[in-house]
C-alpha cells in the first residue's frame, strides 16, 4: 500500500494508466490519419446503396426539342445531325448514327451521350452524360483500382481494428468497455446480427 502510494507521490504512473495513454495516442493519431478516407467510403458508400435509382458515375441532363427542318421520308445524313449537335456544342463528339425505325434516327455521342429524333412527328430528344466530379473518384476507390490501393486498404483495414481496439482500452470505469462503452458496443454489434436473422 505504501508503495504504490510512494509511486503515485512522485508522479509516477501504474501499467494501467500508461497503457490507456498510448491507446488513446494510437486512437487519435489513426483516427486523423485515416479520416479522409473513411469520409470517402462513407459517401461513395451511401451512393453505391441507392445505385438502383441514381447514376453511380454521371449526371444525365435531359432536354427536349423540335426540328422542323427534316421532313419524314427522308434519312438525315451526317452533316445536318451535326449540324443539330453544334447546338449543344457536342459536334466534335459525334460517333455514328442509325435508324432503328423508320423515320426514327439515333445518334451515339462520345462520352455515352444520345441523340434520338422522331421525324414523324418533329420531336427531339437529347441526353448528355457528364461525369459527376469527385463523387465518381471516390467511387472508383470503393471499388479497389488496382493492386496499390489494395495495400492501401489492407492496412486502412487493419488501423479500423487496431481504432477499435484502442477504443475500448482508452477509458475505464463505467464510461469504458466494462461500462457504458459495453452497452453501446453490444447494441452495434446487435444490428447487424438482426438485420441478418431478419432477412434470412
């Protein structure tokens, strides 16, 4: 008892205490290494989860319109369809046309883009993919580029549970594992568990 007072009177501090100092250290200093990356799997995530409804990797604007110059009977040629896509500023972007109907020509832009045009009845329809700017590259990460980044993501992997870990060490009494931390710890864990048994 005098001992471990003695300890305590220089400043001196037990196992206990310096091992939840290096875990609060390691859970810090990883926790701010790896944030950027956890906020791009949380967003690329959150995408990827309503992929059924939204484009994961483009916008798609789309317009309609009349063109009144191209009477029905007759194929339009190369020339006039880039000369409707100069409106749009897609005519340097032209790959090649079709009619799937009669009176009823597609046209392929570069980049995924289409043009379709009822000379029947003189309506347009156009729709111009653009590429959603940073939300497609953090797409592209969460699902693993190449081999460089599986490396990456083994030991961003690796630090979550090491994150873990040091959570549940950094504090003690009833706001650690054997306390709150516990409780919270089991109701996180219950989730997934009961999603699973619930879907079976």
């Amino acid at each position: 008892m005098i001992k471990n007072q003695n300890r305590t009177a220089y400043g001196l501090k037990t196992n206990g205490s310096v091992f939840r100092k290096w875990s609060r250290l390691i859970h810090r200093d990883l926790s701010y290494v790896f944030s950027g990356i956890l906020i791009i799997y949380a967003i690329s995530g959150v995408y990827m989860n309503h992929r059924d409804k939204v484009n994961l990797h483009y916008t798609v604007d789309r317009k309609e319109f009349v063109v009144d110059k191209y009477p029905m009977g007759t194929q339009m040629s190369k020339e006039e369809i880039i000369d409707i896509l100069k409106y749009y500023d897609l005519q340097s972007n032209y790959t090649k046309h079709y009619y799937p109907k009669e009176d009823f020509v597609k046209v392929f832009i570069k980049g995924g883009s289409i043009l379709e045009i009822d000379q029947l009845s003189g309506t347009a329809v156009i729709e111009i993919l653009s590429k959603r700017p940073i939300v497609s590259d953090m797409i592209k990460l969460h699902y693993n580029p190449g081999k460089w980044w599986t490396i990456f993501s083994d030991i961003f992997s690796i630090s979550m549970i090491i994150v873990v870990v040091t959570g549940f060490t950094m504090m003690k009494g009833s706001k650690g594992f054997f306390g709150r931390g516990g409780i919270e710890f089991l109701i996180g864990l219950l989730i997934p568990i009961l999603f699973l048994w619930i879907t079976k």
